[in-house]
C-alpha cells in the first residue's frame, strides 16, 4: 500500500507561471495539484472546499493578497501548509508571510527540485525557506533589536504558562540555534529539547520556530 499524494493548491495570478507550476508539480508520483486560483480570494475559498496538504502561495495579487489569504487559511483549514513563493524576498514580505502562518518561504528563482522538496517539507510539518533567503529570516524578524538584549527573565514574565527551562530553550530557539546546539548550551539530551520546543510552540500557538521568532520580536 502506497501513501497518498501530497495534494497542493497552486495559487498565482499570471497564468504562465500557475501553468509553469502546474506542470512540472504533476510529473511527480507523489505530489498532485487538486485546483488552481489566480486570486487570494480563489485560493481562500479553494483551500476551503478541497483541503489541500500544501497551498504554494504568491504575494501580490488582486482582490486579496497572499498574506491575508494566508492568514485566512490559517484559520479556516489550519490542516493546510502555506508555502509562499514570490518574486518578493525583502524583509517586510518574510515578516508579514510568516506572521499570517506561512510554513516556508521560497523566491521564483528557485528551481524545480528545490519547491519539490519544500512542498514535501511542509507537508510532513517542517519549516523551509530558500537558500537566497533562509539567512534573512532571523535578521528580518530580529532587526529591531538583538535577541540577546532580551533577558530569559523577560520571556518568561511574557509568556507566563511556560517553565524556566522552557524559556531557557525558547531564547535560544529566537537567536536561531538549532536543537542539538541548544542542548550543548544548557547541557540537557536533544529528545529533552524537543520535548522543551514541543511543548512551547503549543503554549504559544506556534506551529513551528519561524512563528515562535516572529512572536518573540512581535
């Protein structure tokens, strides 16, 4: 018994480039497109009806653009993974993207492997972005301040309901250290640290560490 399909909603409103998409996502066995839209209105009311796993999402575009049809995705089919891809990688973008609940981040530039692998990643519940843009995901929702400034002491009278060790781990989490460099730091296990960050994205309502950083520097 094979797995199902990944099912994924492309969203764009220049057909050449939906087609594009289209097209190369469709000669994958385990990916298969379920509908198109050509406005974030389409997509919201799309993503509603046929529940798709992923939603490859564009920025600008009439009607409703791909953060807030993003963000009502979020909402309404919360099952559903937004995986931005745009022409747009300025900081402003990534924010807001990742503010309304995008799971990944990708530029047009990036090639056909590339947004294979990221619709794959956030379909299984990874976060992803490109490799012209990944550095810049922790600058851009650090920049008005570096997270070292904020004391531990302060995350934890922030956000009441976590533990001192869970503040500990989310500190770190926000100056971009991954699971097995945090626990070096504070001399615990790794499966400890993924215990610590399971249970702060679900304290926080965070699906991932792009939404807990964002809400960290909100």
């Amino acid at each position: 018994m094979t797995d199902a399909p990944i099912r994924v909603l492309v969203v764009d409103d220049q057909a050449i480039v939906r087609d594009g998409l289209i097209t190369v996502l469709e000669l994958l066995p385990d990916i298969a497109v379920v509908a198109a839209a050509a406005d974030g209105e389409q997509a919201v009311a799309l993503a509603v009806t046929e529940r798709p796993d992923v939603v490859l999402m564009d920025l600008r575009m009439p009607l409703l653009d791909g953060v807030a049809a993003t963000a009502r995705i979020a909402a309404d089919v919360p099952s559903a993974a937004v995986l931005v891809l745009t022409t747009y990688a300025d900081d402003e973008s990534l924010v807001a993207a990742l503010r309304a609940g995008a799971r990944g981040y990708l530029t047009k530039d990036a090639g056909r492997s590339e947004v294979a692998a990221a619709v794959r990643a956030v379909a299984h519940g990874q976060s992803i972005f490109g490799a012209d843009v990944g550095a810049r995901v922790i600058g851009a929702v650090t920049a008005s301040a570096p997270v070292a400034a904020t004391p531990v002491e302060a995350l934890a009278r922030r956000f009441p309901l976590l533990t001192p060790r869970e503040a500990d781990v989310l500190a770190l989490v926000a100056e971009g250290f991954g699971n097995a460099e945090i626990a070096a730091r504070l001399y615990i296990g790794i499966a400890t640290v993924k215990t610590h960050v399971n249970a702060i994205f679900a304290k926080l309502g965070v699906r991932d560490r792009a939404q807990a950083i964002a809400l960290v520097r909100s």
